[in-house]
C-alpha cells in the first residue's frame, strides 16, 4: 500500500472520471465511516500494525509448520524487512493522511480486505499449500524475487521522501528526481514489492489479491490524483514528457 489514502477525499470533481469519483466515494465509506458511529483509530495505526508485524507473523508461522526450507525464510526476510522498511518511513517522514481517524468498521475493512490477504502470501508458501514449480532455475528465480524487492523498496522510499520534504517547502508539481519520467514512482516501487512475493510464492491467489488492490484501489488514487494535479500550471508539459507508470510502456 503506497502512502496515499485509501480514500481520498481531495476535490477533483470537476475533472475526474466519474467510475473514479463513484470508486473514491465507496472506498471512503467502506475505509472511514464503515458501520458509523465514532472516529476513533487512526489509519496509521491499522497499516502500521499490519506492516510491523509481518516478521512475528511469519516467525510464529515457520515454527508452527516447522518450514526449514530456503525459500521460506527468504520469503520470511524480504516481506518482513519490507514491513521494518515501511515503519522507518512512516516515522521519518509520515504521510499526514495516514493520521486521518476511522470507526473500527472501517478499520476492520482495510486489515481485513486489504491488508490482511497480503499475509496470505507467505502463510500459502510457509504452510506449504503453495509448492511452487518456477519457470526459471530456482536460484535464479529467487534472484530476481529479491531483486525486484530490494529496488522497489528503494524507489518507494526514494518517492516518498521527496515528496514528503518538497511539499513541506512548496506545494505544486514535483517533476523532477523520482519524479521526472514517472508520475507515480511511490505506487510502482509498492506494485514492485508485493510483485515479488507473488512471484516468489508462484500460486494464482497472490495475483487475484493483487488485481484487486492494484485495480480497485491504486489506480483509482492514481487517475484522482493526476486529475488534481491537472489544475497546476505546467501539468500538460509534465503529462506529455513522463509516463504514467512504468517508462517505456504506460
């Protein structure tokens, strides 16, 4: 999940899409206001509960399918330092979205549909329901699962921050860094990340999780975002010269 909200509640109605408005709106409900009554838990505290605990998780899920094998404790290192990775930044340089409150319908919503089945990654390979047949030698299969980890973290960490710095200093178009050939580097190195454990699990219901947070969530953040950020002098140069998501393709 990249640090953008689940919801965003910032106004783009003039200028997006409605299929995106009407996602946005829903996704706010089911986020924030699920079952109504008191906003009491911030979302930082949903995600960082998830994202910390995934080492301990995993952990505890080794010793009770008493898994020795490589794969499951590389699995166990990528995804768990990822979750240290996402603490170190949420403390660094937080998103003030995250600090948004949500009634615990809606809190159970994020850990349950969108949070919660990422575990189901590692606990399919860890409890050996996911017996992976890779297309490639294993050791070079697992090469490119920690490659791709170890740059998608970079990228994601590298966008963050300078998003988070340079606003601080001035709001407006980020266009350069991380930013100059791809206008949502933060989501690419995220969709990078969870692509390697998918991968490295090698079983159809990682990428069926990943359709639906990456289609029903992240790219409804992406088309509201660039229709809020359309409204800043020099969008359509930017737009023009960069590329969506990933350069060379979209």
């Amino acid at each position: 999940m990249s640090e953008q909200n689940i919801g965003s509640t910032r106004d783009t109605s003039g200028v997006a899409p409605a299929v995106a408005l009407r996602m946005r709106s829903f996704l706010t409900y089911f986020s924030e206001d699920f079952l109504g009554g008191p906003r009491v838990l911030k979302m930082a505290w949903v995600i960082n509960f998830q994202k910390g605990g995934t080492f301990l998780f995993y952990a505890l899920l080794l010793l009770i399918y008493r898994n020795t094998t490589p794969a499951a404790w590389i699995f166990v290192a990528m995804h768990g330092s990822y979750g240290l990775v996402w603490l170190l930044k949420a403390n660094a340089f937080p998103d003030p979205n995250w600090e948004r409150k949500v009634t615990f319908g809606g809190a159970i919503n994020i850990f349950a549909t969108v949070l919660g089945p990422y575990l189901l990654f590692g606990w399919l390979l860890i409890s050996r329901n996911a017996t992976p047949d890779y297309p490639l030698p294993v050791e070079a299969w697992l090469c490119l699962c920690i490659s791709l980890c170890i740059l998608g973290c970079a990228i994601m960490t590298a966008a963050d921050a300078q998003k988070y710095f340079t606003l601080r200093v001035q709001r407006g178009l980020i266009t350069d860094g991380m930013f100059r050939y791809v206008r949502h580097p933060n989501y690419l190195g995220e969709m990078m990340i969870y692509a390697s454990f998918a991968l490295m699990v090698w079983h159809w219901l990682p990428f069926v999780v990943l359709a639906w947070i990456w289609l029903g969530v992240f790219a409804t953040n992406m088309v509201l975002k660039e229709a809020s950020m359309s409204r800043y002098a020099g969008w359509a140069d930017y737009r023009r010269r960069s590329w969506w998501l990933v350069p060379g393709l979209f």
